[in-house]
C-alpha cells in the first residue's frame, strides 16, 4: 500500500499494489524467459460522499442494502477498487446494557433526553430507539 490519503468524516484513498505475476516475455519465443509485471489500483474506502468525489457509482442494489444496515443502527462504509465499488462494511458500536435503563431513569426524573451525533439519520433514530429516545430528541 503506498500514497496512503485520510479525510477526516470522508474516508481513505491508497494507491494498492499487487504481488508481481510473471508474464511471458513473448508468446512462443520457447526461451522460458518472463518479465515481472505489478498492477496497482487506486483503492478507496469511506461514506457515499467520498465515493461521488473519487467516481465511484454505488449501485442502486447496494444503496438499499446500505439501507437495510443503517436501519439496524451501522453506520456503513463502502470499499471500491477503482470505480467499483466491491464491499459494504457495517459498522456499529454495542449499546450498553444499562444505557435503555439509564434513559428511563432520566426520563423519570424529568429529563428531556436528547442524542445529538455526527452518524446518518437513520443510524441515529435505530440506536435511539434501542435507549428509548423519542425520534423528536436526536440530532444528526
């Protein structure tokens, strides 16, 4: 992996360099002689924006999945070789088991719970949702 590139709420951007496959230095040539070709590939990794911005097309297909997995509460990264994109990667923090009960407690206090974070709006209402955050408190 060279020419490592980081954007901070975007993704990465590394410039992927296969092992060596020997090729035939001429077909028939009967010398057994070959030569080491390397492929490189521009790999990126991060959310739909980085992708627009690297020409990456995410499939309408791979949308929806996208979809499914922020609806369970992962927020989701793409990985594309090139142009295409070839992975969904979801990922999600484990909500403690006495946060639900925590909320509660507040609330019964008399507290306006509010969940204010940087994921997508569908992330941000599933994991709400787990705690017992009302939809009209999160902020994303």
């Amino acid at each position: 992996v060279h020419e490592m590139e980081a954007v901070p709420g975007r993704g990465l951007r590394c410039l992927w360099e296969e092992a060596p496959q020997l090729a035939a230095a001429g077909a028939g040539a009967g010398t057994g002689a070959g030569t080491q070709q390397q492929q490189q590939h521009v790999v990126v990794v991060g959310n739909l924006q980085w992708m627009a911005d690297n020409g990456v097309v995410v499939p309408a297909a791979a949308r929806v999945d996208m979809a499914h997995l922020e609806v369970g509460g992962c927020t989701v990264v793409v990985a594309a070789v090139g142009t295409q994109a070839v992975a969904l990667v979801g990922i999600a923090d484990e909500i403690k088991p006495e946060a639900p009960r925590a909320v509660a407690a507040l609330q019964r206090m008399g507290m306006q719970v509010w969940m204010v974070t940087g994921d997508s709006r569908r992330v941000a209402l599933a994991v709400a949702a787990q705690v017992g955050i009302p939809r009209s408190c999160v902020v994303s």
